[in-house]
C-alpha cells in the first residue's frame, strides 16, 4: 500500500457484484470534498473494468489499483 497517500473514507464493497461498487463508490464520493481520496476493497473482478470507466466518465482519478488474492483495492481522488 502506498504510504503517501491518505485516505479519508472507505467503501467495502466485498461479496458485491457489479454495478454495487460503482454506486456505493459514487455514494461516498459525493459526500467528500474535492482533492480527497476514497479507498474501494471489492471482490468482484468485473470490477476492474467498471472501476476504469467510471473514472474516465466522471473525471474522479483512478490514482491506484491492485489485487491481492482475489481482493481489488482501488483508489479514488475526488475531482
């Protein structure tokens, strides 16, 4: 996990298949201030995929993604 970013919120969309994460992370976004970050564990690996257009349709940056054992985490910078 990168140490130099901090994050100010989580969604834990694990056991949740698409589109749940997308809407539980648009959720969360919009309740944070722009420049913060969001932290997305998922387990669904549709959410790959999903997780890249929604950052390309909504300007909110995709700053890190990684999977660890089935386990996406994904980081999200408020736009």
């Amino acid at each position: 996990m990168s140490t130099t970013v901090t994050v100010q919120k989580e969604v834990d969309a694990r056991g949740l298949n698409c589109p749940l994460p997308i809407l539980r992370t648009k959720k969360a976004l919009n309740d944070m201030a722009s420049g913060q970050v969001l932290r997305v564990v998922a387990t669904d690996p549709a959410s790959q995929r999903d997780f890249e257009a929604f950052s390309r349709q909504t300007g909110n940056a995709l700053i890190e993604q990684s999977v660890n054992e089935g386990t996406f985490t994904y980081l999200l910078r408020r736009k």
